[in-house]
C-alpha cells in the first residue's frame, strides 16, 4: 500500500501476539501500539496429540470438525513429522468434513479433504446444531479443539454423541509479560487510543482480565463504548466483546483479517472522523 498520512494522529492498539498488518495502519500514517494478550502455545508435539492421531487413522470418525484453520494446518503439518499426513488424510477421507468457517474450510480443501458443509456464521453453535439435527447419537465425532480450555461447544458435542476425540493443536495463554498490554489499556482508559483490534475471543477476554487486575475494567468498558473503536475480525470475536459489555463492536463481512484492517482504516478516516457513523458491527 502507498505510504499516506490518512490516518496521522490516530493511534490504534491491537491485541494479537503477533503485530498483524500494523505495517498497513503505520503506512497510512496511523501509530500502532501494540499490547498482546494471550501468546499461542504449540501443542502439536504434544503426546496428546499423536495419540488422537494415531487412534482416529486406527479409528476413522463418522464426523470431524475443524473449527479453525491454523488448527488444521498445524495438525497436518505435525502428522507430516510423524510420517502420518497420508493416513491421517486418507482416515478422515471416510468422514462427514464439517467446517467453522472460511478459514477452516480452505485448510481442509489444501489437506485434500472435502467438506460436506460449513457454518454460515462461523460459529460452533451452528456446528453442534448442524450436527444434532443430522442425528450423531451413535456417531463418533472428531473435533479440532476450538479452545482447549473448556469451550461450551466440546461439552455440547460430547453429550450428543456416541463418543468425541478431542484433537489439542494449540491454545492460547495469558502473555508472559503483561507490560505491554497495560500500556495499551492505560491508553484506552486515558482516551489516548482510537481503535484497539481483536483477532479471537481469548484476547478479548484476557484484555478485560488484565485490566480487572490494574482496577481498570470498569473504565476500559466504559472507554469501548464512548471514545474507542472496538474492532473484531468477525462475529465470534464480537461475541466475546459483548460479553465482557462492549454494547456495540464492529467487524467486517467477510470476517477476515485483511478486511479488519480496511474496517479500521475507514473508521478512522478523516472524512468519517472518530465518533460520526452507526457502529452496527457491518460497516
């Protein structure tokens, strides 16, 4: 992208361990601050993992669910290592493939995997009803854990079926150090922040924790729905960002990273201006 100054004055925070597309922003002349709050643990060298792996080739499932693309990639590339992507291919090649959204049905495609059907939201919810209604009470189902500390769709799943594998690829920590995320929420509360981006629920989540700790939650809250743009890649994000009681976040259709960037860039535009517009989460 040009190099600009569209966007000189604003300062955006964004949340996800890595810096993702701030160079955009920076181009655009906005300054990003970037405070990370979860770091992502590999768990595909993980026991766990290989012996999912190693009893669902044993073992083909009737259904498996991929809920994210990274999750996919990574799996596939961990079998790989193990001499195992053929047979893990080919076992879950006598499954029903069931797809959260875009991102977990393009990793499917390029695992040589056809998917049966995908969430139109992009939800787990749509998954676990997609799957009830298709009748799995004797079903085996396989899924890629959307969140291996407890998400309510495995315990959903679990009940419904005859038995779930659940397959641990990754899971997302609170930040080892915290620093930078402070400073991030010392500048929303401060009404020194413009946008603060969100790529998943946890680092919402983890947002709001770290700044209950600093006393600060309440004020952040109130920061996200007055002065702050509070930004998701997609509507599973913003549905941890009302949770924690941001009234109103915006994210893009379709819900990716790349359009995220473009959301924020056109929020904070000039010819717009930080406060003007309906915030209705579709812009």
């Amino acid at each position: 992208m040009t190099t600009g100054s569209g966007l000189a004055g604003r300062r955006v925070g964004i949340t996800a361990d890595r810096r993702w597309r701030a160079d955009v922003l920076e181009n655009l002349g906005a300054e990003v601050l970037h405070g990370p709050t979860l770091r992502t643990v590999d768990l595909s060298r993980d026991d766990a993992l290989q012996r999912a792996t190693r009893d669902l080739i044993a073992t083909p499932p009737d259904h498996l669910v991929a809920s994210t693309g990274m999750g996919m990639n990574m799996w596939f590339e961990a079998a790989a290592s193990w001499n195992l992507a053929d047979p893990l291919r080919a076992a879950l090649g006598e499954s029903t493939v069931i797809a959260r959204g875009a991102k977990a049905y393009s990793a499917l495609r390029r695992a040589g995997l056809d998917v049966a059907w995908q969430a139109p939201a992009e939800t787990m919810e749509e998954v676990v009803a997609f799957l009830m209604a298709q009748g799995i009470g004797s079903a085996r189902v396989a899924v890629q854990l959307f969140d291996p500390t407890g998400h309510p769709s495995t315990a959903a799943l679990a009940a419904a079926c005859r038995e779930l594998v659940e397959v641990p690829v990754y899971r997302w920590l609170m930040p080892l150090d915290v620093g930078p995320a402070t400073r991030l929420i010392e500048a929303a509360c401060d009404r020194a922040l413009d946008a603060v981006t969100f790529t998943s629920q946890p680092a919402v989540h983890h947002l709001f924790r770290i700044a209950a700790e600093l006393g600060r939650g309440g004020e952040l809250r109130e920061a996200c729905n007055t002065s702050l743009r509070p930004v998701c890649v997609g509507p599973v994000c913003a549905e941890a960002a009302r949770a924690e009681g941001i009234t109103n976040p915006s994210w893009p259709d379709p819900p990716r990273l790349a359009a995220m960037i473009r959301l924020v860039a056109a929020e904070l535009s000039p010819a717009r201006g930080l406060g003007a517009g309906p915030r209705d989460g579709r812009s």
